[in-house]
C-alpha cells in the first residue's frame, strides 16, 4: 500500500472514530444545530432587516446564515482536539503506526459532515434557489470549502491553546470575522469605512457567491470565494500539521 493510501486509510479510521462520538452524544449534535436556527429566526422573524437589499430579505439572509455557521461551532472542535491532547488520547495515536495529521484530517472530515446537516435544516425552513442544479452544488461546495479552512484555523488554535480552558478565549476571535461581513446585511447600509472592510471579508465573499449561484445570477464572487480558502489552507492546513508533528511522544 503506497503512503498516501495509508494516510487515507488512517484518517478514514479517525474519521470513524469522530462518528462513533455522534452516536454517543446526539445532544452535542442537535445543539449544534439548534445555533444557527435560533439566530435565521430571529434575525428573519423578531428582529426583521433588510435595508438596502433588493428583493426579499429571507433569500439575502439564509445564504448569509449558511456561510456564518461555517465559521461558528469551531468550538466544539477546538474543545475535542484539546481534550484529547490533555487525556493522552492522541499521544496513544502518535505512539501507534499511523499516518502524521490522521487525526486532524479526521477531525476535520466528521465535523464536515455536521456542516452537510446545516445546509439541510437551512432548507428545511424554506429556503429555495433558482438557479440549476450545477449552480446549487456549487453553492454548496463554496460553502463547504470555507467550513474546511475555518476548521484547520480552529485545529491549529486548538493545538495552541493545548488546554479546553482557553478555547473560550480563541473562540472570541471568531465573532469579528463572522459579523463584520455581509452575512445578515447589506454593507451599503453601513459607514463607508465599515462597508470596506465588510467587503473584504472572505466569509463575504463566500455569501455573495451562495446567493449569486443559488438566484441563477452571476459568478462575479465565486473566485474570491474559491481563493480566500485556498489561501487559509495553504497557511493553517501545513502550521497545524507541522504543531501536531511537535507534540512530545
């Protein structure tokens, strides 16, 4: 078996690993979901918005709520990755024959799959597109490709907090990413300096490119959307293997 087919191999087995955790705890799960649900309804219903958006303000909001949930729940994993250093689990790992990063890339793999359920509660509450089906597998593979690289930021903070006390801390730097961006508004509602650094979100370009691909409308967005990510991984996907390679046996 050649060296990559093993390293698929292992993080396969991770992979597995972070699934059996789910059968486990179907509470960490739902919890996970109800998030994002809580803020499409109250932001869509209680709060209301939508100025300076053309249309309705429910299809504005949800591609924008799908690309803000694929920055939040990062916790969860930097929770996981850190309780595992401290309970010696991935010393045991790294003790055993098995492929350098297997356990992030596994990590990383079951954690997409929870992002794959919030695209569905997305369309459960009554979201639609309009464009083809090309254009909707798209979307959501611009969305998913921003969930993996937020996810190889939060392994490499996890990895370098090392401890579940100080994830809250790292956690915090999230929130600036994921609200200044164009997820719930319109940055032409906002001061000129505000709506620059807004646009230059990666999180917003991922949003205009979901609603662009999903309306059946332009592809104006979907380069940024591509390269922003790319970008991330190429700086945190190498940082966090190189940090789990430096762990003490």
């Amino acid at each position: 078996m050649t060296p990559t087919a093993y390293a698929l191999s292992d993080s396969w087995t991770m992979t597995r690993r972070e699934l059996a955790h789910w059968a486990r705890q179907p509470v960490r799960i739902a919890v996970g979901l109800v998030f994002p649900v809580m803020l499409l309804l109250m932001f869509g219903y209680l709060i209301g918005g939508g100025r300076g958006v053309a249309g309705s303000y429910i299809d504005y909001l949800i591609p924008g709520m799908l690309a803000l949930t694929m920055a939040f729940g990062l916790e969860s994993t930097m929770i996981a990755v850190t309780q595992d250093l401290n309970k010696g689990v991935i010393d045991r790992f790294r003790s055993m024959p098995m492929a350098d990063g297997a356990v992030l890339v596994g990590r990383s793999a079951a954690d997409m799959l929870q992002s794959a359920l919030t695209l569905a509660v997305g369309y459960a509450l009554g979201w639609r597109t309009g464009g083809g089906p090309g254009a909707v597998l798209a979307a959501v593979g611009l969305l998913l490709l921003f969930r993996f690289a937020m996810l190889w930021i939060g392994i490499h903070l996890a990895l370098v907090a090392g401890k579940p006390e100080m994830v809250q801390a790292v956690q915090i730097l999230v929130w600036p990413v994921a609200f200044l961006s164009n997820a719930l508004a319109h940055p032409g509602t906002m001061p000129d300096w505000l709506g620059t650094v807004v646009e230059w979100n990666p999180m917003s370009h991922t949003a205009s490119a979901v609603r662009d691909l999903c309306a059946g409308g332009g592809t104006d967005h979907v380069a940024a959307a591509v390269l922003w990510p790319l970008i991330l991984l190429a700086v945190f996907f190498p940082l966090a293997v190189r940090r789990f390679g430096r762990l003490s046996k």
